[in-house]
C-alpha cells in the first residue's frame, strides 16, 4: 500500500524517467523510475525493488515486488451532460428593395 502510494503521486505529476519520493517530514524514501512504455517502478531508500503499475486507459494496475497482481484504481470517466443549446439571437436583416 506505501509504494501504491508512492506510484500515484508519479502518475499525478505525469511521466518522469526519475523521479525522488520524499515524506511528510522531508526524509527521503525512494525513487520511481518510468520506462517508455508507460511502467513505473518504485524502489525504497535502500534501493530495494518495492513494486510497479502500469496505466492502461483510465486504469492503473499495481503489481508487487515479485509480480503479483495487487489491484487497480479506476480514474473516473466524465461524461458531459447532454444540454440543448438555444438558437443564437438572429441578426436583424437589411431591408431588400424590391424590383430592381
């Protein structure tokens, strides 16, 4: 769940190739690392291998340390409600002359 924590800050922030994880108080707890292909890894302040998630579409699936699955988070899909747009206020038109 700390690493899981850790990921979506990354994801927030958007794509990084590095990126230092700090605490609350400032203490340094690690890094994450994003490959091209869109997998992030999160490593501890020792350097140990603490966990990956892979965005695919509004869906961010989290991984453990020897790659089992450990669940997702769905990022919400807004729809806009479907409002009826009123006519623009017509011009007034130039008076046509007739006969010419």
């Amino acid at each position: 769940m700390k690493y899981q924590f850790c990921l979506v800050i990354l994801l927030i922030s958007g794509i990084a190739h590095g990126q230092a994880v700090y605490g609350p108080n400032g203490e340094y707890k690690g890094y994450i690392q994003t490959s091209p292909n869109g997998v992030s890894n999160s490593y501890s302040a020792t350097g140990a291998f603490q966990g990956s998630a892979q965005v695919q579409g509004n869906q961010t699936n989290f991984y453990g340390p020897q790659g089992q699955y450990q669940g997702n988070i769905q990022a919400p899909v807004y729809t806009p409600p479907n409002t009826t747009i009123g006519t623009p206020p017509q011009v007034n038109q130039v008076p046509s002359i007739k006969g010419w």
